[in-house]
C-alpha cells in the first residue's frame, strides 16, 4: 500500500481523512488537504498561475484532467508502484500539486519535505528516491552546497527542472549527473510539462520535444498554439514565442508580451539575458537580473536592466563590457541595482512587483 512520509510520519494515502492527518503545519496540511479531497471523490480541483508575469488567477481542472496529466508523466519517466516521488515544491501551485496526484494515480510512495532553497540538504544518502522535481534554484544550491547529495540524484530514474529559463552554468551541473535531468515545458494551463529537452547525456537535446499525444503549430506571430487531452475539442494559445520545427520540436524565445519596442527596434529581453551571461558572471557570482522597459516619450520604451545586488559601484565595469557585446540599441539605458528581488513561491522573479517595490520610473 503506498504511503506519504513527512519528517518521522508516516501514513497510508487512503487513511487521509482531513488536513491534519499528519499535523498542523501549513504545508503538510496542504498536502493531506488534496489527498483528502482526492479520497472523498471531489470532481474539481483549482490551482492559480505563478503571477510572476501577469496578474495571478485561479484555474479550475476536472478530476479527470488531472489523471490525463499525471498519466502522462507517469508514462514518459516509466514511474512504478513501488518507487518513490519527492516533494519539495508548493503545491497551491501545479508543479508541487501535480507530484501528489502522480503518486496517488501510480500509487506511489510519497516522500515530503517543506520546500526550501536545498530541500536534500537533510535527506540521508542511503534515502531511494526515484523521481525529482525542482525549480533551477533548487537544483543549483543542491550541487554547490551539498555536491554529495548527487549520489541520491543519480539512483532516480530522473530529475526534471522547471520554472524559468534555466543557465548556462545550471546546464553544466546537469552534465554531472548521470540519471536523465530535463528541463520542462509547461503551464498552469497544461498542469504542468507537455514538452521536455534532455539537458545532460551523451546527446542533449538542442529543442524541447513534445510529449506523446500533444502537437503544436503557430499563429503568424510565432505563438505557439497547443492541443492536449486535457482539452480535446480546443486548442490552447499561449503567449510564448517560438520556433517551430518541422518534427514540432521547438526552441522557446521568450513571452510575446515581454518583446520591448524602443526606436523602432524589437528587442527580446530573454535574449539579450542569455547573451550577457558571461559579461554578468565576469563581475557577479550567482547574480540574478533580468530586462525590462519604462514607457518613454521619445523611444516609446526605454530599455533597463535590474541586477539583483547593492554593488553599484559596478554600473561602468557593467556598461563597458556590454558595449563590447551588444549592439548599440541593445544597451540598456539604464542599470539599476535592487538589494532583493521579489520571488514567487515557485523561485520565479516576480518582475512586476520587483519594479513596483523599487518605485522606478
């Protein structure tokens, strides 16, 4: 019979009766909470959008909806009844909610930890644990706080990734690892991955590549536009920017909203991060930053990039080396240092209220 650890507990999924079937803690609460519901034969469940990029809302799926989902993960990584899923992830939203609908389609075991910047910090090596889900933060502290932690990662059958867009230097440390480690597609829309892109083994994958019985097409603005069994008599358009190709694999570009217009000039904010990696690194270590604009009167938006540090003794060693890297109308007008950005519970940069707080205009 499959079972849900947390701490020193441990409880057979069917004998969840309520939120406090292993205690009050708010997390642990939440999760007996969606076993409960899932026990007494509830027929719709709710999740809400990360607001990372837009206003947060809720989104209602149907008991069946959430089985296609977890069916089709349950397929993809071959996951048993006798293996173990890790939690480490909120579950108010679909990344961490949809390991626990997994374990109970599968009737897998279920082991719990609240969620945390190194959630195997704690966790023995001997612990088997077969199946990963983390947001890239998660992933990255792992390998460079507890780099012995890797033999737990390397038992599993994989470790996927989620959330953002995922670094160079996090690609790098998938390359240790010898379990498969992905990084996934997705949305609350699709609870969770519908596509997957192989990031460490003897061939890593360039595009993301679809999972069975989703395809994909696009709008004339390169929108990429899904079908699922999740909605089989319509299709889902989302706001990302693609290429396509011709097998439907595809490589992400960034959010259509997101494309900044200043001069006349479209520029994608998404890459032009990725394309100063290595200027940013040379000066920071593990610094977050990302670009955005502020509507302006004469270029219509002006282009600013936030660098999540108090070093803005920095801003010329910073400005020096983009002018060598960009091209001109790629340079932002404006670098601004922000102590602390403001994160999603899922790790995301919460790029709206980041700005907001910062109180720029």
């Amino acid at each position: 019979m499959s079972k849900i650890f947390y701490k020193n507990n441990e409880l057979e999924f069917d004998k969840i009766k309520n939120s406090t079937s292993l205690g009050n803690d708010n997390f642990i609460a939440s999760v007996c909470k969606i076993i409960a519901d899932w026990n007494s034969g509830r027929k719709k469940f709710k999740l809400k959008t990360s607001g990372s990029t837009a206003k947060a809302k809720i989104i209602f799926f149907t008991k069946e909806q959430l089985i296609i989902s977890a069916k089709q993960t349950i397929e993809t990584f071959k996951i048993s009844k006798s293996d173990t899923l890790f939690l480490c992830l909120p579950v108010d939203h679909s990344a961490g909610f949809m390991m626990v609908i997994r374990a109970l389609v599968c009737k897998a075991n279920l082991l719990v930890l609240k969620p945390s910047k190194n959630p195997l910090k704690e966790i023995s090596l001997n612990q088997k644990i077969d199946f990963f889900a983390f947001i890239p933060q998660q992933f990255s502290s792992l390998i460079l706080e507890t780099p012995e932690k890797i033999k737990i990662l390397n038992k599993s059958r994989a470790v996927i990734i989620g959330g953002e867009r995922i670094s160079k230097e996090i690609i790098a440390q998938a390359k240790e690892i010898q379990a498969p480690v992905f990084h996934t597609y997705g949305m609350t829309e699709t609870l969770t991955h519908v596509a997957l892109k192989r990031l460490n083994g003897k061939n890593p994958d360039k595009y993301f590549h679809l999972l069975k019985n989703i395809k994909a097409e696009t709008d004339n603005k390169n929108r990429l536009i899904l079908q699922t069994p999740l909605y089989p008599s319509k299709k889902l358009y989302t706001n990302d920017i693609v290429n396509l190709n011709k097998d439907q694999s595809f490589e992400w570009l960034t959010r259509a909203d997101n494309i900044i217009n200043s001069s006349g000039f479209k520029i994608n904010p998404d890459e032009l991060a990725i394309k100063i990696e290595n200027q940013i690194s040379e000066i920071f270590k593990n610094t977050t930053y990302f670009f955005f604009s502020i509507p302006d009167k004469i270029v219509g938006e002006k282009l600013m990039l936030a660098i999540e540090s108090s070093n803005s003794e920095k801003k010329e060693m910073i400005l020096k080396l983009l002018t060598k890297k960009l091209k001109r109308y790629e340079i932002p007008k404006e670098i601004i240092f922000i102590d602390n950005f403001v994160y999603s519970s899922l790790g995301k940069i919460n790029k709206i209220k980041t700005i907001e707080e910062a109180k720029i205009k």
